[in-house]
C-alpha cells in the first residue's frame, strides 16, 4: 500500500475515525457517570535516623520494609503499642472487619527518600483522611515507643510529613473519556485502513497522478488559507500574551550540608535529600510545630489564600550532584512570591537548626539559605504562545483546504444506490 492509497483511504474512510472516536467517549462518559465515587487519602511518614550516619541510613533503609509489614498487620503480634487496622478501628470505632480495613489499605515504602506511604480507599473522604491519619499516627506512637530502650543517638524517628487531604479515585473521568476516544480513533483507523485496502485495485497509477494534480490545483484556488490562518492565529496568540495577567516566580536556593566532611555522613546526607523534599512540600505540616508548612507560611506572613492554594503555586526540584534544593513560588505580585519563597526556605532552614539540636555538632546536617530570593516573569511566554498559535493555525488552514472536498466525498457516498460499488472519484481539474 503505497503513501497515496492511504491518503485515498483517509480521504474516504476517514469519517470513520471521529464517529468511532465520538462514540466510544461517549459511552466512557456515560459509564463513569454511573460509578460510584471513591476516594483515597494518603498518608506520608518519614524515617528519620536521630544520627546521620551513613551506617544508619543504611540500616533505616533495610529496615522500612519491616516497617510496612508490621503497618499493613490486621490484629498486630505481641505488643500493645503495634500498629494494626484492629487497633485504628478500635481507635475510631469502625463499624467493619480488620480483614476489610486491611483490604482497603495500600502500604508503600520508598527506600531512596526514607518514606512510608500509606493509601485508604473508601466511599466517605472524610473517613478515608481519619483512617489514613490515625494508622500513621499509631506507627509514630509504636516507634517512640521503640525508641526509648535506645540510646539517642541511636534512636529511628517517624513523623508525619503532611495531614492526610481525600482526593477522588474514581472514577477518573477526564481519563476515562481520553481513554476511550483514544481506543475509538484507534478502531476507526483500523476499520478505515481494511475497508480501504479491500476496495483498492490492483493499478493506481492513473488516478495517483490526477490526484496529484487535484491537490496542486486546491493549492492554487484555495493555499492563501496556509497563509491568512497561521497568520491570525499567531496574531491573535499576540493579543492574548499582551491581555494575560503576569504572574512571576521566585526561587530560593537551600545548600544541604554535612557538618562534617565524611563520605559516610555526605552519602547519609544525600539520601536524606528526598525526605527533606516531601517535609519542605507540606501543606498543614505534621505533629512537630516547627515543620515547614504553607499553613506557617500563611501565617506568618499574614496571607489571605488557603493551604492548598499556596501549595499549588510551589513547586520543588533536587540536584542530588550538588546536594541543593530549589524551592519556586508562582504569584501574581513578583515580591510577593520573593517574599513567600524565602519565608519558606527559611522555615526549613530553622526546623534543620532545631534538628541538630539533639546531635553532637560534628553529627549535624545544616541548610543555608543559598542567595537572597530574586523573581522574574514566569508567563505569558509570548514567543512560545505566538509560534503555536502559527502552528495551529496551519493546521487550522490544511482543514480549510480540504473540508468542502471532505463534504463532497461523505455526500456522494451516502447518496449512492444501494449496492453500486462506492469507487473514489478524481474530481476533474480545471487547466
């Protein structure tokens, strides 16, 4: 099958296409609608070794898979303190079995960034955020608990990286929809592509050199449409970039350093990097008060905008080479973001200072405020929204050229008696 038959096929077939597309959307959207919501709420700890120490880290790393397993227990073993879907039913007086809270439960460990995260699927968000909330709690309980047979400096912590927040499951109906116009376009080009190749003949020689000739003259009648729309269009992303409301970002730099200069306690260091990542995205901030939080950040800075909304607008990056942390704040005012970003930063910096509290110093991990926060425009982009606004609007005039001949071709085949063979017809070319 050469490349003009299947421009022949599309050109014919091709309907086929955007109704199977339409159609199985459709009829995705209609069965999303009919599901029954559920919600999960997800609980961050972090395992933080008291002393960091590369052996440590190492040992806090083999020993999280232990964790989960003794999280995801459903009566717990021997001791009082262990956490177990028992116990959080006990605790919040759940009218239900262990085995289905457990069933409920998602438990995952990730050994790069020393966190447990625990997932609670249920129909009520609200129940799901309690549940999440006090089965996380209870592990912290259960390793304070262990941790008072041993000495400080040898002691694992747990603390819980943000308050749980329910968000919908599914059914996910965007996805969903995506999904099955995907698998629709997909159907409609395979089905177009083997009624296409059934109806070929064996030359094509003949009607490949007319149809040449027919786009040439579509370009001579109809090619200013190349021309005008990628010109409006980009034209019009222009007025747009000129009309948007700026909004600027600020960035704060925070160096992660090792008190002492030892591979063990740098190679501790960078592994804690992750950790410090998922603390410093906090929305509520967990048990310790002095966590860094967009709640803190709020109120320390007397802003009127949630939690959620703040958090939104940051967003984090890690160079682990360079053992830095990148911390970018998006607002409408730039020194209101410069102003939020370093607030922010320095909220992580005070809660590492408090940390090292407890170590000896040559044991400490420290963070300092690399560079004063400065902003800059984040968008419009002008140049970007103007080359795209060129590139749809050539494929906006490709659409032009061919859609009165697309029309021609669908009516012509729908109108054909039943039974006369529905062949492609070259349209005659003007000389």
């Amino acid at each position: 099958m050469s490349l003009w038959d299947l421009i022949l096929i599309l050109r014919r077939w091709g309907w086929l296409i955007p109704v199977l597309a339409v159609a199985t959307a459709l009829s995705a959207f209609v069965y999303s609608r009919l599901q029954t919501p559920v919600y999960r709420a997800v609980a961050t700890i972090a395992v933080q070794p008291a002393r960091p120490d590369f052996g440590q880290s190492q040992a806090a790393k083999t020993l999280l898979s232990s964790y989960v397993q003794i999280m995801s227990s459903a009566y717990g073993g021997g001791d009082l303190h262990q956490p177990s879907a028992s116990r959080v039913i006990q605790a919040l007086q759940l009218d239900m079995t262990p085995e289905q809270l457990r069933h409920s439960a998602i438990f995952s460990a990730d050994e790069r960034s020393l966190l447990i995260e625990l997932e609670i699927r249920s129909y009520d968000p609200e129940m799901a955020q309690r549940i999440a909330r006090t089965w996380a709690e209870l592990f912290i309980e259960w390793r304070r608990t262990e941790n008072q047979t041993l000495r400080q400096e040898d002691q694992i912590d747990a603390l819980l990286v943000d308050q749980p927040v329910a968000g919908r499951f599914r059914p996910q109906t965007a996805f969903n929809v995506a999904a099955g116009a995907l698998m629709g376009m997909v159907l409609g080009g395979a089905l177009a592509l083997l009624i296409g190749w059934m109806e070929l003949g064996a030359t094509r020689a003949t009607e490949q050199w007319l149809l040449l000739r027919h786009y040439l003259w579509l370009l001579r009648r109809r090619g200013w449409a190349l021309i005008l729309f990628p010109l409006a269009a980009a034209g019009l992303a222009f007025v747009y970039s000129r009309l948007q409301t700026p909004v600027y970002r600020a960035v704060a730099t925070i160096a992660v350093q090792p008190a002492r200069p030892d591979f063990g306690q740098s190679q501790a260091a960078k592994t804690l990097l992750n950790s410090y990542l998922q603390i410093l995205s906090s929305v509520y901030g967990g048990d310790d008060p002095a966590q860094p939080s967009a709640r803190r950040v709020i109120r320390e800075l007397g802003l009127a905008m949630a939690p959620e909304q703040l958090r939104r607008n940051m967003s984090l990056s890690l160079d682990e080479r360079s053992m830095v942390i990148r911390l970018e704040v998006r607002a409408l005012d730039g020194e209101l973001a410069r102003q939020i970003a370093k607030r922010w930063a320095q909220q992580f910096v005070e809660w590492r200072q408090k940390e090292n509290e407890r170590l000896r110093r040559e044991d400490r991990i420290d963070a300092l405020l690399v560079d004063e926060p400065t902003y800059t425009r984040f968008r419009p982009q002008t140049r970007l929204n103007v080359a795209l606004g060129g590139l749809g609007g050539l494929l906006i005039g490709l659409i032009v050229l061919f859609f009165e001949e697309g029309l021609a071709n669908l009516r012509r085949w729908v109108e054909a008696p039943s039974g006369t063979p529905r062949r492609e017809e070259i349209p005659e070319v003007l000389s």
